[in-house]
C-alpha cells in the first residue's frame, strides 16, 4: 500500500489586482486539496496574513474539467438570450490569425466610426485581473491608435463611452434644419395666403421690370435660403456650444461646476427661442408685404 505524500508549499495568490496575497497550499501526491491563508506573517501583511474568499476556490478552479485552456470561436452570429452562441476551441494559430486579419480590415477603414468612437473593444478578463497578465498585449493595441480597452471590472479601471441621459434635442442639427425648414414653409404659407400666389411668387420670378428685376428676383431666392442656413446654424451653435461648456464644466468641477453653468444654459435656450419666434415673425411680417414701388402694404 503506497503512502500519500502530503506536504504544504508557501507561495501566492494573484488572483486579482489586489494580490499578490501569500498563501500556503496543501498539495496531497502534485494535487493542490487546500488552501490555507498564511498567519505566520500576519505581522508584516496588511490583512492580518489572509487571503480572501476567492482564494478558497482556487482548487476547483485549478481542476475543473471545464476549464478553459485554449482561445474560443463562436460559430453562431444571432447573439439573444436563447442563443446558443456556438463555441468552438480554436489553436492559438487560428485565433491569432482571426484577430490579426479584423484588425487590418478595421485599421484599412479607418479605427473609428461617424461619432468618433473606436470599432475595436477589447475588454481583459474580470475581478480587475492584473494587467500584467496581458504582457504586451494591451501596448500592442494601443499602438494601433484609438481603441476601447476595457480591463477588468469591479477593481480594475474600465474604460467606456459617456453616454448621456438627457441630450438637448437641438444640439442635432438635423433638428435645427427641421425647425428652420417649417419656421420658413410657414413664412411662405402666410406670403401666399396674404398676396395671392402671383404678386408673392412674383417677388422671386420677375420678369416685368426687365434684367435687374430679374436679378433681384434671384438675390430673393437667395436670401430666402440664407435665411433657412442662418436659422440652422444660429440655434444649433448656441446649443451646442451650451452642451459642451456643461460638459467641460463637469470634468473640471464634478457636481459643483456645472451648477451655475446650467441656469446660464437655460436662460440662453429661452433667449435663442425667442429670437427664433421674433425672426419668423419679422420674416412673416416682410413676406406679408409685397414689393414694387406702387403696390399697397399690408
Ligand atoms: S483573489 Fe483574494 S487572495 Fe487572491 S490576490 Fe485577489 S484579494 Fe488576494
């Protein structure tokens, strides 16, 4: 009958970014069976010689036949909650290879989308895994340019995308071009209603006072469209601008900076809507007139 060779080996746990935390482990003929936290330096260890709960499960982590030992390929596309997501091992080669060849498609196309954030994500391990693990891994992507590298979580600092709760409709301009593009179909409405549609459209195609009236005719159009551009930029300038002093104004100061930053931006949202209502009005009121020396005003 052999006799089992138990014996205890100090050595550590890193686990995570809190380690390294020395431990001792009973290992029973090259098996690891326990762990034990080391109190012979409770004297010299901030925690008193522990190691953590996460510790203790090391052994079934160490030996459990569904561990991972080798990279992953997910086979199926449809990603849900009842998808099975198909993974299949895959040689170092392979893997290697795959990530190689996205890369230098997404780095041909260009590293980052329309908004300006990266196509390329990267996220290392979980319960803020020590990023020295990674090797050069992480500096490899890096180099690459911008990309979105997330490591750990919990622990570990994550990076990730600002995205905010409440956005001010008028910081897209297609809403600015919208309103502006109503504010002045209603400007040209009211022109019609009040002139009739010859004396209004007669503002703009003038044949009857010759080449300059003509020319005239053209300026109108322009400015007309002028008008459209002017009204889009002005409110969206301002709106914007608003938005990303508040934003600036919260990096700088968190909490306390934008406090008075945020009634300033609400009394220029209320001096930007009424400066757009008093121009449509203004527009309504000179649409409303026609032109020519002799002819009446409304
Ligand atoms: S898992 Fe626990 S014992 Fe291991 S390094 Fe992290 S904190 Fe220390």
């Amino acid at each position: 009958m052999s006799v089992s060779k138990k014996e205890k080996i100090k050595t550590f746990c890193y686990q995570c970014v809190a380690g390294p935390d020395l431990m001792e482990v009973e290992v029973e003929n090259g098996v690891a069976t326990r762990i034990e936290s080391l109190y012979g330096i409770q004297d010299a260890h901030p925690g008193g010689g522990r190691v953590c709960v996460k510790a203790f499960g090391l052994v079934q982590k160490t030996y459990n036949p569904d561990r991972l030992k080798g990279p992953l390929k997910r086979t199926n596309p449809k990603k849900g909650k009842d998808e099975d997501p198909g993974f299949v091992e895959i040689s170092w080669d392979e893997a290697l290879d795959t990530i190689a060849e996205k890369i230098k498609s997404i780095q041909s196309e260009g590293l980052v989308d329309k908004s300006g954030y990266p196509k390329i994500a990267a996220s290392f391990g979980g319960g803020g895994t020590p990023t020295q693990y990674m090797g050069t891994f992480p500096a490899l992507l890096s180099a690459l340019g911008k990309v979105d590298l997330g490591f750990g979580a919990g622990q570990g600092k994550k990076a990730g995308h600002l995205v905010p709760f409440l956005r001010s409709a008028n910081t897209d301009i297609n809403m600015t071009l919208a309103m502006a593009i109503i504010a002045m179909v209603m400007v040209h409405f009211w022109g019609f209603s009040i002139l009739g549609f010859p004396s209004h459209i007669g503002k703009f195609i003038n044949f009857k006072e010759g080449p300059i009236g003509f020319f005239v005719g053209i300026l109108e159009i322009i400015s007309e469209l002028a008008k459209v551009v002017s009204f889009t930029f002005r409110l969206f300038g301002n709106i914007f601008a608003g938005e990303v002093l508040l934003m600036a104004m919260g990096f700088l100061l968190p909490l306390i900076g934008i406090i008075p930053f945020l009634g300033l931006e609400l009394f220029v949202g209320v001096i930007q809507a009424f400066i757009f209502s008093m121009l449509t009005l203004v527009f309504a009121s000179m649409a409303s007139v026609s032109h020519g020396s002799g002819d009446d005003h409304h």
